[in-house]
C-alpha cells in the first residue's frame, strides 16, 4: 500500500481524496437521478406486473400511446428532413444572414416549452390571429392533432440540425467539391458522398429529437386542450391519471415512456462508443 | 436554402412575433399590470430564485461529477457517464411524478426527510429538487469536453514548484475551467427558468408561493387571458436574453482581460 502511495503521479488526487469526490458524486448521482429513475419502477409494479401492463390495454392509454407514436411519426421526420437541407445550407454554402439561421435554430432550446406552445395559442387559439377564421372554415389546429404536432416540431426541430452543423463544418466542403468536379450531379453527391459521411450523426440527432418528440409535456399540454382519449398524448395522459390519483396507472404509463428514454440513452451511448469520431465531439442540448 | 428560411420562418419567426406583439393590445399600463400583480411577482421570483440557487448548486457537484468522470477509472465508469443523460432523455412529467412521489411526506425520501422536520413536496423546495434533476447534465457534459483536453503540463509544473494539489486545483485548474463552468451553470439556469413539466407535480402550486411562472402562463390561457400570457411569456423571455447578454459580455469582458 505505501509502494503505490509513493508512485502516486504528482498530478493524481490523494486517494482519500479520490474516496471523498468519487462518493460524492456517485452518491449525488444516486440520490438526484437513479432514485426517481427506479421510483417510476417501483410505484408502476406496487400492485404487480399484471396491474401495471393492464393499465396500459385501457382504451384512453391506448389512444394516448398511438397519438403519441402518431405525432412523432410525422414531427421526427419532418425535422430529419429540414434538419439535414439547415445543416447543408449552413456548412456548404456562404450566405447573408448565416448566423442568425443558426441563432434561430437554437431559439426552441432557449425557449420556456410553455411559451413554444403558447405561441401557437396566440395564432391559431379561438382568441388568436386566426382563430376566427378557422372556426368559420370548421379548421381545427389547437385542441386537435395539428397543433399537438405543429408544437412538437416546433420544440424538437433543433436536435437533428444541431447534431450535424458541427460535424458537417468539420467535413468541410472538398468531397462534394471533388464529387461535382468529376461530373456527379448536386442529388447523386448528396445521396453518394455527403450521407455516407454523416449517417451516424443523423441517426443520433434522429434518436434525440424522437425521444423528446414522444416526451414532450409543456408544449404539448397548452396546444392539447387535454381531451380524454382524443388529444391526450402519453405524458399528458400520465398528468391526468396521477391527478385522478390513479397511481399504478400513472406510473405504469410513466414507466413505458421511461422505457423509451432508456433505450434512447443505450442506444445513443453505443453510438458514442463505437463512432466518436463520427459523431461530433461535443453534446451538449 | 429557401425551403429552409422558409420553414423556420413559419416555424418560428411567425409565432415570436405573435407572442411579442400581442400583449401590446393591453397598452403599457395594462401590459405592466399584467406582469406586476403580486401573484405573477411571485411565480416570476420563484422560478428566477429557484433556478438560481439550482444552477450553482449544479455547478458545484456537476464540477465535481466531471471531475470524477474525466479523471478518476472505476469500474462502471462508462455506464455513470452515459447515466447522466437521464434528464435529457427522461420525459419530464415523469420525472415529474416521480419526484413528486420520491420526495412526498410517505416517499423513500420524504419520510426521513420529514423525521428532520423538512417539507420538500409541495413547497418551494420541491421545485429546487426538480430544477437540480434537469439541470445537472447541462454543468457536466459542457465541462467533460474541456477537461479531457486540460493537458496535465501545467500542473506538473505547479507540483514540481512545490504546490499542493488543492492549490494547483485553485490556481491551475480552476481558472482555466472557469468560463466553460459559467457557460454550463448558465445553460441550466436558462433551461431551469422555463422548466413547467418537472416541477408543475412536485410544486404543489399553491398561489403565491409556490406557483412557476411557466404554470401562470398556462393559468391565463385557461382564463382566456391571451394577453396577458403572451405578456408573462415576453417577460420570461426578455429576462433571459438579458441574462444571456450579460453573460456574453462578461465572458469577453474575461477574455480581453487576459
């Protein structure tokens, strides 16, 4: 023990120290994440695993599911889309007003989730700029599926661009360049060369924005009206079951959509340790 | 390029400008006594307050959470690090819910915690609990980049010049963690202000005193008060860009200072 005390490197902590910190933060880990984590669990099995899987073959947490997988069937690739045509406008091309482009990208993440919702109240509500009119064409945006997934990509468009702006930039433009050069045509270069390129990084962002897609409750619960079993989404479904004091429900509901994040943050970390160098080096949301 | 202006601009630039110009209906003095009155005082306190005192607690043991991560080899490691990304990965009403009942007086946290005579569920604590749930990926995954790449030079030469290791921390490492470590508490304390679905459950909602400001938004719409929201919205919104500004202005302020 003192032969390894002696080698310690003079840039090593003590290992007293080492002790103290490494406890300190597994334990502040433990307390402040791992807990509600396995709470989730806990509250959803209290009655049993039957209880809990039951809960979920109700018919409003039933449609509260497929509205959810619904809303982020159409907002998560919506965003793929626009995220891959804003990162290959921002990094292969120069033109005015770049930067505030990418200030408006970031906008959603700096941006309280009810104020996201809120400003589509303010256009399509009943007391909004459109609201009249839309009530005298018998359109429905708020309180009805259009706005629940207007409010989604609007919170979630950010993940997929913000994902492949930094390794897009890294790339720079010499393959596409060469690519042209040679005679491949603007589609055959994108789908050939800048693709391959990016595949991992896509994936990651599209990983991300579908897992807040599915999450996603401040925006969602402004824009919902909160319609039992027809504009309840599952985590606004949760909101009314655990305000109805339906517990094993509630959890059992929360548990599933803690499923999901699980999966995201297992199959992002593979991600991570099998193609960091296709990723891009820092994440930060 | 104009699929994409297009898109962000009905995506986005459209509804800001819906949200800056509608409480304007009400004039100035309405607008103002729409953000003044004592309740919407309060909620705006609390969530500014609350995400304070999280961002700092945040940038302390976020610091030392980087630190362990980046620094320290145990087994498991790799698996604590991708944990941590809970709180972006984690719908944040069941974060929500399961804080509320973590810490609620019968909980596995709130019993004890009871015994000592300190009320955490439904009171301004809760929403601090909450505030620091989501905001410690933020301090911890912006430090970790900046730390792997702190080279270890510096500081063999302050331990060759004789220092202690809690003195070469102090005058080595910490000043050049610095802005990064202001840059992470400021990106939690920005997400923690508008923060609604972890800590509407926990909050108790009592008005006045343990009412967010996101949750008055969400108030005034019920009562068909669109402007006035919109006018809380503005607020919450101006303050953080303010706080934003400040912040950049402050970090180049550092920077040319050096």
């Amino acid at each position: 023990m003192t032969r390894l005390l002696r080698q310690r490197a003079p840039t090593d902590d003590h290992p007293l120290t080492k002790l103290i910190l490494g406890s300190v933060a597994i334990g502040f880990i433990a307390l402040f994440l791992l807990m509600p984590l396995a709470t989730v669990f806990s509250e959803a099995l209290a009655q049993g695993l039957n209880t809990a899987v039951g809960a979920l073959h109700e018919t409003d947490a039933l449609a509260a599911i497929k509205l959810t997988v619904t809303v982020a069937a159409i907002a998560v690739p919506c965003n793929t889309l626009f995220g891959l045509a804003a990162a290959w406008c921002i990094t292969k091309f120069d033109f005015l007003g770049k930067n505030l482009l990418i200030t408006l990208i970031d906008i959603p993440f700096s941006v309280s989730p009810v104020v996201s919702g809120l400003v589509y109240m303010l256009i399509f509500g009943l007391q909004g700029w459109l609201g009249q009119d839309l009530r005298d064409h018998g359109i429905k945006i708020v309180f009805a599926l259009p706005g629940i997934v207007l409010a989604t990509i609007f919170v979630t468009f950010p993940f997929v661009a913000r994902e492949l702006i930094p390794l897009m930039a890294e790339q720079g433009r010499d393959e596409e360049e060469a690519a042209v050069s040679l005679g491949a045509s603007g589609w055959s270069t994108f789908r050939r060369v800048t693709v391959p390129n990016i595949k991992w990084a896509l994936l990651y962002g599209v990983l991300l924005c579908n897992a807040r897609a599915m999450g996603e409750f401040g925006a969602v619960s402004v824009v919902s009206g909160h319609i039992r079993g027809l504009t309840d989404t599952m985590p606004l479904h949760v909101e009314v079951l655990y305000n109805d004091y339906q517990y094993v429900a509630a959890f059992a509901v929360a548990a599933l959509l803690a499923l999901l994040a699980l999966v995201t943050l297992g199959v992002k970390s593979l991600l991570e340790w099998q193609f960091a160098g296709e990723i891009a080096a820092t994440h930060s949301h | 390029m104009g699929v994409t202006l297009f898109y962000l601009s009905a995506l986005v630039l459209i509804p800001l400008a819906a949200l800056v110009i509608r409480p304007w209906e009400l004039g100035f003095d309405g607008f103002w006594a729409a953000v003044t009155t004592p309740r919407v005082l309060a909620a705006l306190k609390l969530s500014f307050g609350a995400a304070a005192i999280a961002a700092a607690i945040n940038s302390v043991f976020g610091l030392i959470v980087a630190w362990v991560l980046v620094r320290y080899r145990f087994p498991g490691r790799k698996f604590v690090d991708a944990f941590v990304d809970l709180p972006f990965a984690l719908p944040t009403a069941v974060a929500g819910i399961a804080l509320s009942a973590l810490y609620a007086p019968n909980g596995w946290l709130g019993a004890p915690l009871a015994l000592l005579g300190l009320k955490v569920a439904y009171t301004p604590n809760g929403v601090l609990v909450a505030l620091i749930f989501i905001g410690l990926p933020f301090v911890v995954r912006t430090l970790e980049p900046v730390l792997a790449e702190l080279t270890r030079d510096a500081e063999e030469a302050a331990a060759t010049l004789g220092a202690t290791r809690l003195q070469t921390f102090r005058r080595v490492i910490l000043p050049s963690l610095l802005p990064t470590l202001v840059a992470g508490t400021a990106m939690a304390f920005s997400r923690a202000v508008g923060e609604y679905g972890s800590v509407i459950f926990i909050a108790g909602n009592l008005p006045g005193v343990s009412e967010i400001a996101p949750l008055m938004i969400i108030i005034k719409l019920q009562e068909y008060d669109y402007a006035g929201a919109a006018a809380i919205g503005v607020v919450m919104l101006g303050a953080s860009f303010v706080f934003l500004f400040a912040l950049n202005a402050l970090q180049s302020w550092s920077a040319s200072r050096r």
